[in-house]
C-alpha cells in the first residue's frame, strides 16, 4: 500500500526554493505543503501571504496551506488569494471552526482541518461533514525534523474509518521518512507530508520515488 507524497516547503532551501520545487514536481509530486507559523499558536514563525503567492508563481502542483495561526479567520481571503488550494485550520486555534470551514469553501478554497497528537479526535465528530482534508499531526506542530509519534498510527486509523464513505481525504504531517513511511501507508492514509526525510536526501528525486513506493 502506498500512498500520495506531499512535500513540505518547510524544510527546502529558500536560497533554491525555485529548484526544490522543481525537482521534486518532476519526480512526480503534485502536492505541495505549505507550512504557515505565527510564533503564537506554535514556538515558530515562517511566512505569511506574499511567500505563499511566490510559492504559487513558481509550482503547479496543488498548494495544502497549514495554518498554525492564532485567529485563522482573520486572514482567510488572503491566503485563497495568494493561491493556496487547500486551506487547512488547526481544531485547537479556530474559535468557530464551522462558520471558518464555511466560507473556506465559499472563498473557492478546499477547506481542512489538522488536529494535534494529543487531542482528542471525538471533538472533531461535528465537523467531518465539512472538510474535505483532514490532517493527522504525528509531531508536535512547529518544528520539522522532529522525532515521529507512534501513538499518532492510531488516530489515524480512526480517521480513516471514521470516514464511512465521506469524502475527505486523511493525511499525516511530521516525522514521516523511510523508516515510517511503512507503517503510515498501512493505517490507509491517502497523503504523508515529508520535509526533512525528503529534502535532507543527497539525491532529493531518488528519495521521492522511494517514499513513493
């Protein structure tokens, strides 16, 4: 069993941003994942909107745009309009994550939800019916290269059977790599975000392919 490879920017070189996205969209990549840190919600801060609408110009795989934001709905429209395709709110920072998931959708966006290692997926139960990306955190959000959290293989095969027949997509963020891939693809996942493990490679294609298989 295999599933969809989603590589994180987060963990590319920006001094060669243009060639890392490159690379990996002709090993066959055709997500993108977009991490998007406001050193509130996480100890972290990345980028906002303007690197976003870069990032756009220069992919044509499918943006998934992670919000780790405090306050998500604040800036909604302008993440939609940077070019982000899916964007994906933490259930522990949205205040209103029913109306936030709402007008995702109305702003032409795919809307998402991640949910942290150590919350509890029951919470998510009202919302499945309004989300076509659901996201698995297998690390503590803020931080890649962090160690992967085993208890995590568990949610997300809850997410996945949880699911009974809707159509959203389940996929897993953090510690993903060789030595993982295995047991992720097994739980039925359809996507895993890889950042270190793939952009850490010597050869960054070759490292595709063998996630991919």
């Amino acid at each position: 069993m295999s599933c969809i490879i989603s590589p994180s920017l987060l963990s590319a070189d920006f001094a060669q941003l243009e060639e890392q996205i490159k690379v990996v969209e002709a090993a066959g990549a055709t997500r993108l994942h977009v991490d998007v840190m406001d050193g509130h919600f996480v100890p972290n801060i990345t980028f906002g909107p303007m690197i976003v609408a870069a990032i756009h110009r220069l992919a044509t795989a499918t943006l998934d745009v992670h919000l780790m934001i405090e306050y998500p709905h604040r800036y909604l429209e302008q993440f939609v309009q940077a070019g982000a395709h899916t964007l994906i709110l933490h259930l522990e920072a949205s205040r209103n994550l029913a109306p936030d998931l709402t007008a995702i959708r109305e702003l032409g966006a795919v809307p998402g939800v991640a949910i942290k290692p150590d919350s509890d997926f029951t919470t998510l139960a009202p919302y499945l019916d309004l989300l076509d990306y659901l996201l698995i955190m297998s690390v503590q959000p803020g931080f890649g290269g962090q160690q992967f959290i085993e208890a995590s293989l568990e949610t997300m095969e809850t997410a996945v059977a949880a699911r009974q027949g809707r159509p959203y997509l389940v996929a897993v963020d953090g510690g993903v790599n060789l030595d993982t891939i295995g047991v992720v693809a097994a739980t039925g996942v359809d996507i895993a975000v890889v950042g270190s493990g793939l952009y850490q490679a010597p050869d960054i294609a070759a490292r595709f392919k063998e996630l991919s298989r």
